[in-house]
C-alpha cells in the first residue's frame, strides 16, 4: 500500500508539468484583443499600452508632439555654425553627416538653429546674414513635407496609413502659421538680430541665392 | 510511462519544430514560383510595373508569373486563390481595392504566402510583408504650386479622379488642394471620378465641357487621363487654351510634355518600387524577417524646364 502511494501521484505531477511546457508551444487558443486598426495605431503613436479604439486624430496629435517633443528636441537641433561651413564646403558630404532622409530617393532635410541678422523682409521671406552667408526663413503661405520630415522625429510606420501620415503635415503646417510666422513678422526688421530653429530642405549643389529656405519652428530674441 | 512518453514525444516534436525552422527559412529559391498580381494590364504603367517585378524576380531565381486582375476585385480574389492553392513562395501585389483586397493578402498571409505590396497601399499594417509606395502627397504638392505658377492665382478647373477606393487617388487630390485651395481665386467648377483610365477621361471631360466651357485647367489624378483628358480638349478645340496636369511619368506624357500639349506630370519610379518589392520576397524567402511596413518613393515634377532629364519611367 506504501508503494502505490508514492508512484500514484509522482507520475501525474510529472505529466502536469511537461504538459505545462508542451502547451507553452503548442497552447490550446490564445487571446486575442479585440481592437480597431485605428485603435492600434493611435495606442502606437502615443506610446500608450492602452489601445482605446479611437480613430487617430492628426490635430490632437500634433498639438501634443509640437508641445512635448518637437520644442524640446528644437533646442538640440544642429548648430548653424557647424552646418553652414560644412554645407558650403561639401553639399553632398554636409547631407551624408547632417541630413535626415525619408523613404527611398527623397530629399535630405535638416534640421538646426541659428542666429542672423536680417537683410531683407520680401512678401513670403525674410532673408538673414548667418554666419556669412543668406538664408531665407519662410513667412507663408507653407505646404509640404519640410517640418514633418525634417525633424526626424516621426515615422511613417508609427501611424495608421499614409492617409494619417500626411494629415501631420497639414496639422504642422497649421500650427507653424499660426504660432511662428506672427512671430516672426512681427520681429523681423532690417538689422535686427534673430535666433531661430527650423527645418530646411538639403541643397544638392550651391545655386545662387539663399543657401538654405528655411520653415521656422521657433523664433527667439537673440541672446 | 506511457503518458511521459507521450509528453517527451510531444515536447521533442515542439522543440524540432523550433529547430526546423530556421532551416526551412534559409532554403535556395531555385525553382521557387513568385505571383506578379496587378491591378489592370490595360494601361502602359502597370505594365512596366508588372514587367519590372516579373523581370526582377527572375534575376533572383524565381519563376514569374504575371496576374492581371484587371481592375476587377473578383478576378484580383480568383488569383489569389489559384496562386495560393498552386504553392507560389511570395507574391508581389498592385491591389485593385485598399480595403478591399485586405482579406486577400490575409488569406495568403494565413496560407503562409508572403505579399509585398507596390505602388498602391492596402489600408491594413499586419497583412503585407511590406508596401513599397509611391510619395503621392508630396509629388501633389509640388504639383500644385507648379499649377498655381502657370494658370495663377485665379481661374477655373476641372479636377478628374482615379479609382475612388485606391488611397493614392486620394493623397494625390489632397496634396494638390493642400496647395491651390489657399488660393481662393482658383474655383473648382466639377470633380470626377474617370477610374485612371483614358476613354473614360476623355468621355467624362467632354460632359463636363459642356457645362463648364470655359475652364482654365484640369488637373488627372493620373497620366492616362491626362491623355484623355487632352484628346477631349483637341476635339473641342480648346487644347491650346486649358492647361493639362497629370501624375505618373508614362512616356507618352513624358513627350507631351516636352512638346508643350501637357503642362506638367509627377515621375513616379515603377522600375525602382517593382525592383524593391521583388528584392524584399527574395530577402524574405532566405530568411530576413525585418521589414518597415510602408516605404515611401520619392516622386518628381516634371515640366518643360527639366523634362530632358526624365523618359523610359524615370529618370535618364
């Protein structure tokens, strides 16, 4: 009788746990969330764990990305005094170190801070002596890409679709009209000293005019 | 005993399995059959995109196979049906219908077939493999400002789009209204749909002319309605006056734009997105795992400015 205790409940507990580790592989069903793609997205973009099956809202974002990554990572953006000589040395060789490129064949953007002095306030720019050089920084109107692919910040994979994609840049579009070019309206005479961050498309070869047509992110009085 | 044979059976099965994998994985593609499903062989583009990815993928090693879907979602379903039951390793895939042709890429994905989508997106992150696309929003917006510098500020225009339920019709419309609506002087009198395709365009214009003689522009959500778009104001005898814009690079636009017919178009790269999807299968198909699952193309403007640059679908 001793015997049979023992083996009796040896052999059922060597099978629960083998059977464990067999069904770690081979596991009966899985739980699966029941989620949206939209909702999926969106828990991806905000880097939240919480999948909220709301539909992505390109406004509500930008609004927070302006506010939480872009003002800060503005303040790191590349220094005018190390991009300018280079870029006038070597277009091809200052793109290779400085610029960010989206997808595959698209331009080279950069994205950097400077301070100037203006020379000149036209209908849609404002040119500044930087470093020696003139750049343009953009007043408006602003269409494109430039701010959101110039950052580097974002990427098309952390969004639902194109479609969404491309709302960002309408949104950041927006919020450059309507938060930076006042500004720098507004501050922009003839021999005033500005400091500003911005996004700038790469040149592939030094042309005539501005070095660089800027779309400014942020407009400070000059230190 | 016989119960922990059984589960030492079981769990010696799991873990070869495991192990098995990545043999499998890294196996030759010789004698490998790779589908080519394309969304209509009925107009020039689609070709060199079809012929591209068949072509490329033979250099890799693979038999080829071109499957014209011809824009007809029912036939797109048919092939994937027959190409999943007769064992192609990888499919590269035009859809017909973003949304539409998701359960199709699923079924294969199920089936264990690979799909990489090219030139046009399904509107779905975890059924491709990848999707190589087109920058349609962006090539729209260079587009539009080139629209803005030749009819100017004001004016009216006629804005014909493709196939309602493709994503590229609809980034290509609001990359150029992102532009020319933040002109007020610029009215859009009619918009509609001509399905990409160039009778279709030519029929719709000649309508639309009626009701609307005296435009300034039409803008196509592609080139073949460019070009039928082009044959309705040559009839009409107003094609020295309506500017015509378009979207794709087809050689025939391409030359019409150098003899000042069609003001501008937009370069996509056929060649250079059928070639990275067909290399993407081959990667997948010896092992690599890792791909992004939207990789945008850049595009081009072309106009009479820098159109020597540009033929054959693409650049020189």
């Amino acid at each position: 009788m001793a015997v049979s205790v023992q083996k009796i409940p040896t052999i059922p507990f060597a099978a629960v746990c083998v059977s464990g580790i067999a069904l770690c592989f081979f596991p009966l069903f899985r739980v699966v969330p029941l989620q949206t793609k939209g909702a999926v997205a969106t828990a991806a973009v905000t880097g939240s764990g919480d999948a909220a099956p709301a539909a992505f809202d390109p406004a509500a974002f930008t609004e927070k990305f302006w506010r939480e990554r872009l003002t800060p990572a503005a303040a790191r953006a590349t220094d005018s005094t190390a991009l300018v000589p280079a870029l006038r040395r070597d277009p091809a060789a200052a793109a290779k170190q400085f610029a960010r490129v989206a997808g595959v064949g698209g331009s080279g953007y950069y994205f950097f801070r400077g301070t100037g002095r203006v020379t000149a306030v036209e209908r849609n720019r404002v040119l500044l002596d930087l470093d020696g050089v003139t750049v343009a920084l953009g007043t408006g109107p602003l269409f494109g890409n430039t701010v959101r692919d110039g950052t580097g910040l974002l990427n098309v994979n952390d969004f639902p679709g194109l479609a969404e994609f491309n709302a960002l840049s309408a949104e950041l579009n927006r919020l450059v009209e309507a938060q930076v070019f006042p500004v720098l309206r507004e501050r922009a005479r003839v021999g005033a000293t500005l400091a500003f961050a911005g996004c700038a498309e790469a040149p592939e070869s030094i042309e005539s005019g501005p070095l660089l047509v800027v779309v400014p992110v942020e407009i400070s009085a000059a230190p | 005993m016989i119960t922990l044979r059984l589960i030492r059976l079981l769990v010696g099965a799991a873990l070869a399995a495991l192990v098995a994998l990545p043999v499998h994985a890294a196996a030759p593609a010789a004698g490998q059959r790779v589908a080519v499903v394309i969304s209509t062989l009925n107009n020039p583009w689609f070709v060199v995109l079809a012929n591209t990815a068949r072509d490329r993928a033979k250099e890799l090693g693979y038999d080829a196979t071109i499957f014209d879907s011809q824009n007809d979602p029912a036939k797109e379903s048919q092939h994937f049906d027959n190409l999943i039951a007769s064992g192609y390793a990888a499919v590269l895939f035009n859809c017909t219908d973003a949304r539409g042709s998701i359960a199709n890429v699923r079924r294969a994905k199920a089936a264990g077939v690979p799909v990489f989508c090219m030139d046009r997106e399904i509107e779905a992150n975890d059924a491709a493999t990848s999707q190589i696309l087109s920058d349609n929003y962006s090539g729209c917006v260079a587009l539009g400002r080139y629209f803005v510098e030749q009819v100017g500020e004001t004016g009216k225009y006629i804005e014909l789009l493709g196939l309602v339920a493709d994503t590229n019709t609809w980034n290509r419309s609001k990359g150029f209204h992102s532009v020319v609506d933040r002109f007020p002087g610029l009215k859009l009198v009619a918009q509609q749909s001509a399905e990409f395709d160039r009778a279709k365009a030519l029929e719709v214009l000649e309508s639309l002319l009626q009701r609307n003689p005296d435009i300034d522009a039409v803008f196509c959500g592609n080139d073949a309605m460019a070009m039928g778009a082009y044959q309705a104001l040559l009839a009409a005898g107003k094609a020295a006056k309506v500017k015509v814009f378009g979207f794709d690079g087809a050689d025939d636009v391409v030359k019409s734009v150098a003899e000042g017919k069609i003001t501008a178009t937009v370069m996509q790269f056929p060649k250079t997105m059928a070639r990275s999807a067909a290399e993407n299968a081959d990667k997948y198909l010896k092992g690599e795992r890792k791909f992004p699952q939207r990789t945008p193309v850049a595009v081009e403007l072309v106009t009479k400015a820098n159109v020597k640059k540009f033929g054959d679908y693409g650049r020189k």
